[in-house]
C-alpha cells in the first residue's frame, strides 16, 4: 500500500483513518478526495495538513473526468471508499441523493479502478495481475437489515435493507461484488456497526445527545428508546480496515463490531450522567419510519482470520468521546452554525 486514494475523508470515520495511517510508516502518499457536502468538514484534519505525505482534492466521487485525471497523476494502488451520503434520517427525507452517491458514486470508482489497473475478466485468477492493488468498500451492518432479540449477523447473513440509506449501501455492495466476480477487481467489503468517538457529525445519536444535554435542551429518543445498536469506537474501526488492506483475502467481505450491544435509552442515560444531567432532559418522540429494531455483528472472521480486535471498552471510549465534545463546543457549534438540532424535525415537522 503506497499510493492511497481516500474517499469522504474529511467526515467522521474518513478524518480519523487518515489521522491514523499517516501516524507512522504505513503509507507514503494520501489523496483525500471529497465533495465537502454538510457532513464534510477540513477542520478535521487540521493536524495532518502540513504534512508532505497528505494531499486534499475538492471533487465529486461522480465526476468521472476528475476520478481519472486523479488515477493518472498519482497511480494509485489502494482505494478506500468511505465517501457517502451516511444519515438513515435524511434518507427516509430524500433518498435520490443517497442513490446517486452511493450507488452510482460507487460505480464511477469501480469504473475509474478497473480502467486503470487494466484489468479483463480472464484476470481474475491471475494472482500475479492483481498484485499489491486493493479496493475497500466501507458498507455497513444495516445491509443486512434488523435482528429480533437473537441472533448475530455472519458475512453469511442474506442482505435485507430496510432504509433508502441501507438500500443504497446495498446496492453498492452487490455492485462492488459484482466487479469482483465479473472483472476480477481485488475488492474487499467492510462492515461495520455504529461508530462513536471524536469528529462525527452531531445529527448522529451520541454527539447529538452530548450536544443537547449539554446545553439543556431535549434529547429526542424516537419510539421506545429499546433499540439496540452494536458501538465501536472508531479508532478500532480504523485498525480493523487497515488490518483488512494487509491480510484480507480478495473478494471477501468482513465484518466489524465491537460486541458492545446497547439499547438507545441506556446510552442517553450514560451520556446524562456523565455530564451530571437530569433524566428529564429524555423526551420520547414519535419512531423512525421502519426503524431496526437491534444489530449485533459476529466478528467472528475478522479476529479469527485476520487477528484484529476491537481494543476500545465502551466506558473509557464514551468517557473520552463525551470529554472531547465538550472540549470542541467551538467545532461543534461551528458546524451546527447553533442552530441544528435534530433531523426528527425534517420528518415530522414540530408535531
Ligand atoms: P460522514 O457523513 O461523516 O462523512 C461522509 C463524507 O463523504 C463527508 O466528508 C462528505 O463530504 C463526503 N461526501 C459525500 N458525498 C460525496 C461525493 N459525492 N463525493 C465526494 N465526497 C462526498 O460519514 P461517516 O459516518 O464518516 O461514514 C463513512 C462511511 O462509513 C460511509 O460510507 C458510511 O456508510 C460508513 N459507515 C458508517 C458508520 C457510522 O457509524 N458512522 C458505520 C458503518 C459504516
Ligand atoms: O449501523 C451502522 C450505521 O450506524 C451506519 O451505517 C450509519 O451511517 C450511521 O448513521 C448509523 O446509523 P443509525 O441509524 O444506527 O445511527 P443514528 O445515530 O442515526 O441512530 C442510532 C440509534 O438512535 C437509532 O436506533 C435511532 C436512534 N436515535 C437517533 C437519533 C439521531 C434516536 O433515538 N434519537 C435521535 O435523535
């Protein structure tokens, strides 16, 4: 891995792997191409732009001229696809926007790869062709749909989105597959549960209940509160992608989880109590729209196979997440120009 291209680099996940492959020797040159829509944001990556290794390009993931006028100039020879639209809320508000970037974003990089590392369907068994170039796909858990109160997701798991935003990720997916099976394009496809830590955008449950109860105001907990999401840390999600780049097998998929299942209320109850506020802040609000009832990940491949492991416990990584967000009141108010609160409110208006 020496030439990266890094796609949504400069959101949440995207700023914090770039942070971490350029803390040492693991790469010698990054190209952070991103569209800096809302949940776009350069501030993230303050700490890294000064160094030689790092490059920032404005573009679109669509724009095919750009993609390939990149490939020429710099030769990559890894690709990591985190560019999305990411918010399951703003899906179920306007679900085109996730079609057109995740889908056909998705294809105008499989397109600009293949082209460019010359690569014909009777390669695929070629070893030696497909030598030391990679494609990552960063999806996600919610491809698989929801899980009743048993159960885990394997790589096995039949895809059942339930969301425009999963649908789309999907989508993308059987795509990335396909250029697999079709092309012989050495792919592999990452899927990770809910992410937390520094950076991510506050329209995401744990920054948005952080940023509300800080400042006294609800925290919007849709239906019952009893849904259950699987937390990673994202600084262990960043290791476990770069484990995959080293040792994954082309054309598997692996999942990530952190074997941290919680219900949403228990999470908002740690959040208040960590910043010593009352649980009256806690106002139930009406569901989301086909809501995933619970996720949990078996991650079994991943630590099995690859010997990566989540090394974040969620009381020290909360602990932390919730000490730097109120350490960024500037970052976070600069970005929420202090006035967002809650996309709940694009859904249903104020009723
Ligand atoms: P994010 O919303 O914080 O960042 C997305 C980035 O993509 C932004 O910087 C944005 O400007 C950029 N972008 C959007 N459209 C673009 C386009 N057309 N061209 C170029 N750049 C564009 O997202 P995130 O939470 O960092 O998620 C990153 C990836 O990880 C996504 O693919 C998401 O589906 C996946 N994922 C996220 C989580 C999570 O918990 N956040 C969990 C599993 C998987
Ligand atoms: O599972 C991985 C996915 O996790 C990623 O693919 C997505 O990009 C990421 O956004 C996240 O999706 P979720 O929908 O699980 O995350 P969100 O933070 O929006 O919501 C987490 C849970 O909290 C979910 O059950 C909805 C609930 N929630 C969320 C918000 C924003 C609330 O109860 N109130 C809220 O205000």
């Amino acid at each position: 891995m020496k030439n990266v291209l890094v796609t949504g680099g400069a959101g949440f996940i995207g700023s914090n792997f770039i942070r971490y492959i350029l803390d040492g020797d693991k790469v010698d040159f990054v190209l952070n191409l991103d569209l800096l829509t809302y949940a776009g944001n350069l501030e993230n990556l303050k700490s890294v732009e000064s160094d030689p290794r790092y490059c920032f390009v404005k573009g679109d993931i669509r724009d095919r001229d750009l993609l390939r006028s990149l490939f020429e100039k710099y030769n990559f020879d890894t690709v990591i696809h985190f560019a999305a639209e990411s918010h399951v809320d703003r899906s179920i508000v306007d679900p085109g926007i996730f079609l057109s970037t995740n889908v056909q974003g998705t294809q105008a990089l499989l397109d600009t790869a293949k082209a460019h590392w010359k690569l014909k369907p009777d390669d695929k068994y070629s070893r030696e062709y497909r030598a030391g170039v990679r494609y990552l796909q960063v999806s996600t858990d919610e491809v698989y749909g929801a899980l009743e109160k048993t159960g885990m997701f394997t790589e096995e798991t039949p895809l059942a989105p339930n969301s425009p935003y999963s649908a789309s990720k999907a989508s993308a997916d059987l795509l990335v597959r396909a250029y697999y099976q079709t092309y012989g394009l050495p792919i592999n496809i990452t899927r990770c549960s809910n992410n937390y830590g520094p950076y991510q955008f506050p329209e995401k449950l744990i920054p948005l209940m952080i940023h509300n109860a800080q400042q006294d105001k609800p925290l919007p907990v849709y239906g019952d509160g009893m849904q259950i999401r699987d937390w990673l840390h994202v600084k262990d999600h960043c290791t476990a992608i770069y484990t995959v780049l080293e040792k994954g097998i082309p054309g598997e998929v692996y999942n990530i989880g952190g074997n941290n299942e919680k219900a949403n209320l228990e999470i908002v109850r740690i959040i208040l109590t960590e910043l010593n506020k009352p649980e009256s802040l806690i106002t139930y609000v009406k569901d989301r729209p086909g809501h995933d009832r619970r996720y949990a990940i078996d991650n079994t491949k991943i630590t099995s196979q690859l010997g990566w492991k989540p090394l974040y416990s969620f009381e020290a990584g909360i602990h932390e997440t919730v000490a730097w967000y109120l350490n960024h009141l500037e970052w976070v108010n600069r970005i929420t120009s202090g006035a967002y609160q809650s996309y709940y409110h694009e859904m249903y208006g104020n009723s």
